[in-house]
C-alpha cells in the first residue's frame, strides 16, 4: 500500500446556491471532518473572532467547502452551529453535510397516489419533487435508477425517511458523490446502488504497529441476529403482508418465509439468538418486505463485531481510503493474545489536519 505525505487543507467559503462558487478562502488552524455511510457528516473547526473575513461570512446557512491538497475526499456542508463566547478569541463552528442540512429539512408530498414502482424510481420521481420544494435537495436525483418493486403510498416526511425507507425495502444503499469540485459545472450527485464501495480486503491490508498504533474491537450479543420479520401495510395486524428471513426459511402462522441471502451460520448458544421486527406500514408488497427483512441481518445495529483505529496518513495509500468499501485489518494480539485477521467494511471516516485519520469498520468475516 502506498505511503503519502500529509496533505494540505483548504477551507473555502461558498456560495450556498449553485453551481457554489468559491468566495473566499478561511485560515484555519485544524479541522476534523467527516463521512458516514448512509448518515450525515460533520466538520467542526475555528476561527478567529479577528478574521479576515467578512463576518457575514461565517454566518449559519452558508456553505463551506474542506479540500484536500491532493484532490481526494472532498466534503462540501452547511454552517448550523456556531459557539461565540466574549472570553474567546475564537468562534467554534460546525457544518454538516447535505444529508444532515437538506435531507433533513426537505420534504416529500403527503398527497401521492399509492403505486408500485423500483425503488430507485421512487427516489427519483420524489427527489424532483422536493427539488422543487423548500429547501430544495440541491442534489441531482436524475441518474437514480434500479431496486426491487416497492408498493408504496408516499407521505408527508423527510427525504432522509424516504431514502431509509428505499433503501431497507430494495437492500440498497445511497451516497452523495461531488463532481467538478472547483468550476462550473461543480454538483453534488444521489447514487443509489446495491453496495456504495469496493472490495479491496486483498488489496489494502491496515496492519498493527504499520498503519495503527491502536485499535478497539467489541463483540457484542445483541448484535446477533438468526431471524428477521418486516410486516407492511395497515389496519388489522392479521391481515397484513409479513415475511420472515432466516437461514432455513422458516415462517408463521400469516408470515410467510424467505432464503436468507449469503453466510450465516447456526447460533452456537441460545443466547446468541434473536428476532427483529421492522414495520414499514407504507409498504405493502411482500418482494419489498423480504429485502426489507434481509436487510436487516446486515443493518448496524446487527453487527456482532465492529473495530475502530486511528491511521496514519503517511502509511497509507489514500487513493483507496473510502466509505462502504471492504479492507483488511491484521491485529498482533488484540483477542486475549490471540492474533486477528479480519475482513471489513469502512462504516465511518474521520480526517484531521494532523494526519492521524479515524476509522469506525464492522466486521465481515474472521478472514480476509
């Protein structure tokens, strides 16, 4: 994996509006910024009371811009919260990302006809609605195609819910992905696919005492999951649509069972056994349910292991640093001496002017 040196930081101040044209350049001392998979990011940083700038500048709303000397990783948010204190010389300051600022706020039509369409069309046909909305999306959903068939009656929510919603009804995930970072035609972009990210465990392997100095890992029971229930529609429980996802596609009395998708072994304890049950009363269609009841065997709040470790920038190839894909992890003797070899997916990101980068991953597989 290859080694870079760290790389320089640039706060920008911009336009709120597209296409957010650069209006000035901020002198930052440090910031750490971030990006979740399928969640909001966040930067936090300060300024001096003394600066440059404008202090309309740092008003909440406008947009600022953190940019990586080398190009890479890219984060663009909205200035929400701001910490002014007389006995400071400093403002502290916090953005969050699109989906935190707009996805939030932005709202889907409560007068829609229901109709079973792909997911991904769902998220289109009401994306450009909110579009149009106040606040709009700022986000362009026209390339947003594909997911399973989703009998669903639209409602007055956040984008944010419509995405979730989509996303466990297809098993599919989103992403905003930013082009044209400093010019004209610069827009940030809705992806919404099966998986966001690659695969390279056996590409990029983070090794103890070469990336990481230090590293956590929790395993944790009531992650563990055999059994996954996703009932739809409304009125009268028994009446409505139910599936049931588990490794021997085991039903109920009015629940029908489906195959569980990939590995998953039999619980070695009846205390490493459970059930979940999601309701999604806006969906009815039991296609739709089934990716749903699935979805949850890999939700994170059923991830058994997770891991967490801070790199250095100047031991990793940050080409390849990004949110959903599968890496590599080797520990010493992290388990009670024993040395570990796990195979993950990169769940959260942290990036520092230091150089020192968190990472918050769940664990896959026992190998990579």
């Amino acid at each position: 994996m290859g080694a870079s040196a760290v790389a320089g930081i640039a706060v920008k101040l911009r336009d709120p509006f597209p296409p957010h044209r650069a209006l000035a350049s901020a002198k930052v001392p440090a910031i750490d910024y971030g990006f979740m998979l399928m969640r909001s990011g966040s930067a936090q940083f300060t300024v001096s009371r003394a600066d440059d700038n404008s202090p309309y500048s740092w008003a909440q709303g406008n947009m600022v811009s953190v940019e990586r000397s080398d190009g890479l990783l890219p984060w663009y948010g909205f200035i929400t919260n701001r910490q002014l204190d007389s006995e400071s010389g400093s403002a502290q300051i916090t953005a969050v990302d699109y989906a935190g600022a707009l996805f939030e706020r932005a709202a889907t039509p409560k007068d829609w006809p229901q109709e079973k369409k792909s997911a991904g069309e769902w998220v289109r046909s009401l994306g450009l609605w909110a579009n149009r909305g106040r606040p709009p999306l700022l986000v362009d959903v026209r390339g947003v195609i594909g997911g399973g068939p989703v009998q669903f009656a639209p409602a007055a929510e956040s984008f944010t819910s419509l995405l979730d919603t989509m996303a466990r009804s297809a098993d599919w995930e989103w992403a905003v992905r930013y082009e044209g970072i400093d010019g004209p035609q610069h827009r940030a972009a809705l992806v919404f696919s099966e998986r966001v990210g690659r695969d390279l465990s056996r590409q990029v392997v983070f090794q103890e005492g070469r990336h990481f100095a230090r590293a956590r890992m929790t395993e944790d029971a009531q992650g563990v999951l055999e059994n996954a229930i996703a009932l739809g529609g409304s009125g009268a429980v028994s009446g409505r649509a139910a599936v049931a996802v588990n490794p021997s596609s085991t039903g109920a009395p009015g629940v029908d069972g489906f195959p569980l998708i990939g590995l998953k072994t039999t619980p070695s304890s009846p205390a490493l056994a459970g059930t979940r049950v999601a309701i999604e009363q806006a969906v009815t269609n039991k296609e739709a349910l089934a990716k749903m009841a699935q979805n949850l065997h890999h939700a994170a709040d059923s991830v058994v292991e997770q891991v967490s470790f801070t790199i250095a920038e100047t031991e990793t190839d940050m080409r390849l640093l990004e949110v959903g894909s599968l890496y590599g992890v080797r520990f010493a003797d992290l388990s009670l001496g024993l040395a570990v070899h796990r195979k993950v997916r990169l769940i959260a990101l942290k990036l520092s002017t230091d150089g020192q980068h968190d990472i918050e991953a769940e664990v896959l597989s026992s190998a990579a």
